[in-house]
C-alpha cells in the first residue's frame, strides 16, 4: 500500500508582510484518501492471509511513521530524497522500492492525493513495473492469483478481473479508515521499518 504525508491545510497561513504561505507551524499527516487505501489494503491481505507492506517517500519521522503502522501495515518502507518530487518522480521511486520487495503481488494507491489529487500513481507506476492497472476501484478480492476490481467510471459501475501481479488504484468508498487506538499506536511503535 503506497501513501503519502501532505501538509495540514488548517495550519497553513499567510505571511502579513511577503503574503507568501507560511508553511512554519505546519504539520504533516497521511493523506485521507490514504487513510482509506491503508484500511481496504488491510482488508484485502486478511482475506488472502498476506503481509501488508506500507511504501511512503520522504522524510518521516519515527513517531510519524508510527501512526501508519498502527492503521494495520505490517512494516514500513520508507525512501527519502534530497529533494521535493513531482508525481512523475515520486512514481519512479515508488516503482523502484516496490521491486527491492520480495513477492509483491498486489500494489494499492489512492485514487489521489489531497495536495495534488492528480490521479497518476497507480498508472505510472504500473506503467514502470510493465504491470496492469485498474483505476477506481471501490472493491476488491482476490482469488487463486486473480483481482476482481468493481470500479466506478463517470457513468456506469463496471467490474473487471485480471491477473496478478498488478497496480490498483481505490476510491475512498473502498473501506472506512477507523482511527488507530492507543494500543494500536503502540503496536506500529515495534513494526518493523525499514528506510532506502
């Protein structure tokens, strides 16, 4: 499951004097469309009895991570760069880390980020990989080495198989991200992690 970390939009203010956004005080958080991708992730590997292995590029602190780990990953992969990327970019590094993970069969984004919401992930990185894609899926099972997707498009519900290994991208509507407890929190604190 790939998510990513953007900025709080309530703790964005602007500069009085250059009128620039002050991003000082702003925290990060894993995106809400993320939320949910983790949580019917999560679901999916409990049905098929599969280890759930979070990727995120960027700096992220260990306490971070944490709230991650305790949304129901197994362990955590983490890429750092000297430097911001864009879609294209954080694609590529996605696509690479994803190849240094022993038998993945099933790759899982959001349909989009709350920053950008550009809907690009899931394709370019099943485009890097030479893997299917399936966009907007708001179910999925998986059954002797075969994705069933139910996807939503503009004007029809269409669901479609195709076999695995593949990149699916999900819409919010696939799983309820429930808010991790304390003991969960706990839990994520001693997953494992490991940073490339």
């Amino acid at each position: 499951a790939c998510f990513k970390w953007v900025i709080v939009d309530q703790d964005l203010r602007t500069d009085p004097l250059t009128h620039h956004i002050d991003f000082s005080r702003a925290r990060s958080e894993i995106s809400p469309y993320d939320r949910n991708t983790i949580a019917a992730a999560r679901i999916l590997a409990d049905s098929v009895e599969a280890d759930l292995v979070g990727i995120t590029v960027g700096d992220i602190s260990a306490n971070v991570l944490k709230e991650a780990l305790g949304r129901g990953l197994d362990s955590a992969l983490t890429v750092s760069t000297p430097f911001a990327l864009d879609g294209r970019g954080t694609s590529r590094v996605l696509a690479k880390a994803i190849s240094t993970v022993p038998d993945v069969d099933l790759v899982i984004t959001g349909e989009g980020a709350a920053d950008t919401y550009a809907h690009e992930t899931a394709p370019r990185i099943a485009e890097l990989l030479g893997w299917p894609v399936v966009t907007n899926a708001r179910k999925l099972a998986v059954s002797d080495g075969i994705l069933t997707a139910t996807r939503v498009l503009e004007d029809a519900i269409e669901t479609v198989e195709m076999a695995l290994p593949a990149v699916v991208s999900v819409i919010p509507e696939a799983a309820q991200a429930p808010i991790p407890g304390l003991k969960a929190l706990m839990a994520g604190a001693k997953k494992p992690r490991t940073a490339l």
